[in-house]
C-alpha cells in the first residue's frame, strides 16, 4: 500500500502553506506568544521555518519549536515533529524517535498521527513490523472519519493483513474513503466492483469511480479508463478517448503508460492522435 497524501503530498503532516507571505509584524507578534510559553503559537512559529513563510527557511529552528510545543502536549505539534525525525528533516532521521512523537500525539486521538504510527508498524520502521498494531490504528482514525484511516482498513481487509481477509469489509471501507474524495479508495473501490469481490459485479459502477480517481490524479484510474473506452467495457469502444487517457497517465508519470501509447497510435491516423492529444492537453 502506497503511503498517501500523499495526503497531502506526504505523510500527513498539518502544515499549512500560506497564499501569501506573512508580514514582518505578525511573525513578531507570533514569536513573542511563542517565546511566551504559547504552544500553538510555538508550532505555528515552527510551521512558519519549515516552510520559509515571513522567515528564512531554517528546518532545524522548525523542529526546535516543534519540540517546544510537543514537550507541552500539543499534538499537532508531536506529529510534525515526528514527521522531521522520520524525513530526517532539521534533525537526523531517526525512525524510533518519529515513532515515540507519533504515538504521544496518536495517544491523544490526533488521527493523522495514528495513521503515522499504523505506518510505521506496518512497513517496520523503527519498530518490529506488526500488521495486527498496524490494523488497530489505521481502525482508530478510520472510526474517527479520516478517510487515509478508512482507506487503510479497507486496504488491510482486502489483503487479510493483520485481520482475516474480508473482501465485503474492504468495500465498506474503501466506500468510505471514496466517498470523502480519497483518490486511492476510489480506484480500489472500482477494481472491487470490476471484479465482483465483495459486491455485485457493476461496470458502470466501476467505471464511475475509476473517473472520479482519475480526476484525482490517480494515474492507475487513467490507465483503466483507458482499457474501458479501448474494449468498450460499459462504454461504446472509443480509441480516440482511449489514446487521451493513456496519454494522460503517461502526462502524470506512470510509468505503464508510454507503451500503451505507442501501441495504439499505431492503430490510429494522425488526425486520430492530434485529437486525442488535445482531449488529453484539456485535462
């Protein structure tokens, strides 16, 4: 399972990016509530270095007010330090150490933390790899809503990863996520009723949520839209389109996509591949 967020490109880190830059007098205002003992305006302060907003960029100043702020129990604040230990980011990558932040925030019900720790378990970082701990937290930010948690749970029930393989489950799950726009559950979601596992065989169905994850820039979702409008699978045959979609995937990095544009140019006139490259260039 590929960690997403890619949420929100990566690992789930609360940072927010600022439209414009922060003026010179709030970050004052901000580092006097810092300096004053002010854990969220220690962690704001700390999100100002890591991201270079009113500040120079300065990764190690980032994680000293991290760790101000996380040594006075704020969350937000454990997990973005945990974040740093596990990118090695202003401080040496230590895995075990982004763990130990990781649980305190995930402790306190903090759910992208949770998924941060399910992470680790999971995967063996800084910790014996343990599918079954791995589970239990995924399952704790998914009973809280989070859709990465939800996508998780789903993603574990299908491949019977610390819990019995349950493919109904893993429908339940992946609906929730896909539901809340989580590109991921969508094309497992689709790929479920594709192949009728856990649900009713629907092309349609599975066709609907392989275009919402291909909107979502999943490059897998636009490789099977592709192959649905190539063989007409609950669409009418379409190359052209089917061309587009590959040449999207192929746009956004997949590595798959490249051959499925040679072959099927081949089979096409050049007005054929122009219009598709200007379907694809609209996208």
């Amino acid at each position: 399972m590929k960690r997403l967020f890619v949420f929100l490109l990566v690992f789930f880190i609360a940072f927010a990016f600022a439209s414009a830059q922060t003026s010179a007098s709030d970050i004052a205002s901000l580092r006097a509530a810092a300096e004053n003992g002010d854990p969220k305006a220690q962690n704001s302060l700390g999100i100002k270095y890591f991201n270079g907003d009113g500040v120079a960029q300065d990764l190690a100043e980032a994680a000293r007010w991290f760790e101000k702020a996380a040594d006075q129990g704020n969350a937000t604040a454990q997990n973005n330090l945990g974040f740093l230990y596990e990118e090695g980011k202003g401080v040496p990558k230590d895995y075990a150490a982004a763990l130990g932040w990781y649980q305190k925030a995930a402790d306190q019900g903090y759910t992208a933390a949770q998924c941060n720790v399910a992470w680790l378990y999971e995967n063996g970082l800084g910790v014996a790899k343990d599918y079954e701990k791995a589970f239990h937290w995924y399952e704790e930010s998914a009973a809280q809503g989070y859709a990465y948690g939800q996508y998780s749970v789903g993603w574990f029930y299908d491949k019977g990863l610390g819990v019995q393989q349950d493919f109904g489950e893993a429908v339940k799950w992946y609906t929730l996520a896909a539901e809340q726009g989580l590109p991921d559950a969508q094309y497992m979601l689709a790929l479920k009723y594709e192949n009728g596992e856990g649900v009713d065989a629907d092309y349609n169905e599975a066709l609907y949520w392989y275009n919402e994850s291909a909107y979502g820039e999943n490059t897998d979702a636009m490789l099977a839209l592709g192959f649905y409008y190539e063989f007409g699978f609950a669409v009418d045959d379409d190359p052209v389109r089917a061309l587009a979609w590959y040449m999207i995937a192929n746009d956004y990095g997949s590595e798959e996509a490249a051959g499925y544009v040679t072959d099927l140019s081949k089979e096409l006139t050049e007005e054929q591949i122009a219009k598709a490259r200007l379907i694809a260039d609209d996208f």
